[in-house]
C-alpha cells in the first residue's frame, strides 16, 4: 500500500511539473470580438431622445429611447399611472399632466425618477 502511494505521489508531482514547463499555445479566435451582431444594430438605430413636459412647465430628456413601444408612468408604489403610445409623441416630444408626487417614467429600457410639486 505504502509502494502505491509512493507510486501515485511521483505521478502527481511529474504532471504537475510538466503542466507548469508546458509551452503556452495561443488558441485561434473564433469569434471576432469587434463584431457587432444584428440585434446590436438594431437598438442602436431605432432609438430617439423623448423630451417629456410635465403640467407645462418641467421638461425632461430620455435619452436612448426606442422610437416604438410606450412610455409608462408608475407611482412610488409601482402602480402603473399612465401609458402613451411613442408613436404618437408629436417631434419627440410629449406631455403629461400628472398629480403631486413621485413618479417613474419608463420608456423602453430606459426609466427616470420624477418628483412633482
């Protein structure tokens, strides 16, 4: 039993050190990392900047926003407010009347927070 262990610990200790004296090999790339798939392209393409007019009087930029989809308005708690089609925000811009309180406008995958007074 001892002989094995004798035996065992060579071998360990040999593949250690020829792993360690091994040359580096580079492996080939198979996937360029600059490329760019479709889905990439596409997000960037179709997205637009949102100037949201709230009560008339307080404007904010989205920036990033996709030129399709809706621009959602929660409260603090979550529930959703208010919803407007993206499609029918007149030069990018939209507005919105909405009560005193916290809101979140969300626009795609982008969201801003709003405190009206």
């Amino acid at each position: 039993m001892v002989r094995y262990r004798h035996i065992l610990f060579v071998f360990l200790f040999t593949g250690i050190s020829l792993a360690t004296n091994a040359k580096k090999t580079d492996f080939p790339v198979i996937f360029p990392i600059d490329d760019i798939s479709e889905a990439d392209t596409a997000d960037t393409i179709n997205t637009m900047t949102l100037e949201v007019t709230i009560n008339q009087k307080t404007t904010i930029k989205m920036e990033k926003v996709p030129t399709t989809g809706y621009l959602e308005v929660y409260s603090i708690l979550g529930r959703k407010v208010t919803s407007i089609n993206l499609k029918t925000c007149v030069a990018n811009t939209c507005s919105i009347d909405l009560a005193k309180g916290i809101f979140i406008l969300k626009a795609g995958k982008v969201a801003k927070k709003v405190i009206v007074k």
